[in-house]
C-alpha cells in the first residue's frame, strides 16, 4: 500500500500549493471494513458533492437516511474518538477519513455508510487516501473561504497545550510525550502540502497499550481491534511482527488525528497551530474557544494564485 500511495501523490501532486478553489472528489468511491470498537463489517462511500456543500455522513442504515454534517458543534463525544451526531444520529471515529479529507484539501463530500462506526482498515488513513486519490479530485468555481489566524490564541490545561499563531499558509506542530521507551518525547512540523500528507503522514497508523485494550474488551468495546488494525505496544516493545512503518509512527499518527480534528472547523485554516500533548477532547475545546474568540481570526477569500507553501515537513524524535 505504501508504494500505491507515493505513486498515487506523485502522479497528482508534483507541487503542492493550498489551493484558493473548492475541491471535490471526481467520481464515488467505496469501500468496507470493521469497525474498531464495534466489530461490526460497514460499507462506506464517499461521492462528489457541489461547492459549499461541505461534509456529510449519510447514515443509509436509518430510516431517512439521516445526514450530520462535520462541523465542530455537531460533536458528541470525544473520549475514544471523535464523534460526530445530529437528532439521535451519530457517526463515531471519523478522525482518519476527515484527516484525509484536510491533507488533500477537499472541501465537499458524501460519505454514506451502513453503520454507526467509520471502518478502521489499516489504522491509518491511507485506505482513504488512496481511494480519493483513485477518484481523482474535481476544482470547482467556487473560492475557498480560509480561517485566517490574525492574533496569537491558546488553551492550556493540566500540562496540555493547543496554541494558533499567525502564519502565511498551514502549519501544524505536534508534540507528544508518554511514558514509554519507545516512544518519549516526539515532536514532528507538517507544512500544508498534499504530497507530504499522502506519503509521510497517512499511513501512520493508531496505537495502543495492550493493556488498555485488554481493559476496553471488558466493556464490549476493541471488538475490531487486533495487530491488523494498529500498532500494539506491550511494556517495551511494538507487538506487531513487521514493527512500525516510520521510527517516529507515533507522533505522525496523533498529527494525523490532529488534522481529522481540525477539520471540523468546516473551513481550512491559515495559521501555525501547536499542540502538546492534545487529544481528541482537548482539539475539540480549542475548536469551541477559536469559533468563540472572533477577534482572533477572520475570513477570507483569495484570486487563483495557489498560497505556496516554502518549507519542508519534519521530524524530530527524542
């Protein structure tokens, strides 16, 4: 799968600006696979949508066939993902697919599924990245409309940080930090750019204790989860027989979580954003407080000329 993906990004995206136009995909994808928690086999498809539609999960399982949209106020929970839900209906663990849908800049979209829980695949977001890039991506007419950082903006809480500066384009900083030798301190800079999302940052798959996946099982929960389906990491060691794909595998996952999150802004975004030891719920709170700060930030809109983006993604793992 990884050789798939270079080829796909290379193919589409030789040079890698934010783009000023909406995007959507070229034809309807689908897929199937199960999801984390439930166990449970879901067929997903993800459709063109047309301009200043935005984001939407169709639940095709209910009656109606309900729509939510993937803004920000339509989360419900953030404890073990992020998820999504509107008049009783909900999608839980949308973060890979909405991470996919920001590293490829595609503001439009139907996804339609048959369950509650987007399928988990590999862990990652790479099943997703490489469906997209199989449809193809659609510029439409329409301009984007960008968040643009205009004063310096940060929560703090119990050691966790999420900061926003102003920045010319997007950039992302993540760092995290956990008790473990393998992983410690990590910290890895993503510059807004498709290819670098493609081939460095959608394939970083989840990751666990084993221990605290043994613990979810006593709650009906982790059905789906085995060594397919993420990294597992015992006291000392990664569990999983051909070991990590990146030696820094953690911290591009939780950036990858970061960017599914931070999508749900419904806009793409126009700043540095720096996180430290942030999760899902603590993304969320930053969300709440930048949409509640408007002196903060404000939007615009920009003529055909790409934002470039000069600077390279890295890493650094300690």
């Amino acid at each position: 799968m990884i050789d798939q993906i270079k080829g796909k990004a290379q193919q589409f995206m030789e040079h890698t600006p934010q783009f000023t136009r909406q995007r959507t995909l070229a034809k309807a994808v689908s897929c199937k696979g199960v999801g984390v928690h439930s166990g449970i086999t879901v067929d997903l498809s993800i459709k063109p949508a047309p301009a200043n539609h935005g984001i939407k999960f169709i639940r095709t399982d209910l009656p109606d066939s309900p729509a939510i949209s993937a803004i920000f106020n339509n989360v419900v929970d953030t404890s073990l993902a992020t998820v999504i839900g509107n008049e009783g209906a909900i999608v839980s663990t949308i973060e890979h697919l909405m991470a996919s849908f920001f590293g490829l800049s595609i503001d439009n979209a139907v996804v339609e599924l048959s369950g509650y829980e987007m399928p988990i695949m590999d862990g990652s977001a790479a099943q997703f990245t490489r469906m997209i890039l199989d449809a193809g991506i659609q510029e439409l007419s329409n301009p984007r409309t960008f968040i643009v950082i205009t004063e310096d903006l940060a929560i703090e809480e119990f050691g966790k940080v999420v900061k926003a500066t102003p920045h010319p384009y997007f950039k992302l900083t993540c760092n995290i930090e956990f008790d473990h030798p393998l992983i410690k301190k990590q910290t890895y800079v993503f510059d807004m750019c498709e290819r670098t999302f493609a081939e460095e940052i959608s394939m970083a798959r989840t990751f666990g204790f084993y221990k605290d996946v043994e613990q979810l099982r006593l709650y009906g929960l982790a059905k789906g989860a085995t060594l397919d389906t993420g990294i597992a990491i015992d006291k000392e060691n990664v569990m999983n027989e051909d070991g990590l794909r990146f030696n820094d595998e953690f911290v591009r996952h939780k950036l990858l979580d970061c960017l599914g999150d931070f999508s749900l802004l419904g806009m793409p975004i126009l700043g540095h954003i720096e996180t430290f030891k942030s999760g899902h719920a603590f993304n969320h709170a930053f969300l709440k407080e930048l949409f509640n700060r408007k002196d903060s930030w404000e939007t615009q809109t920009f003529d055909d000329r790409p934002l470039q983006n000069p600077h390279k993604s890295k890493s650094l793992a300690i």
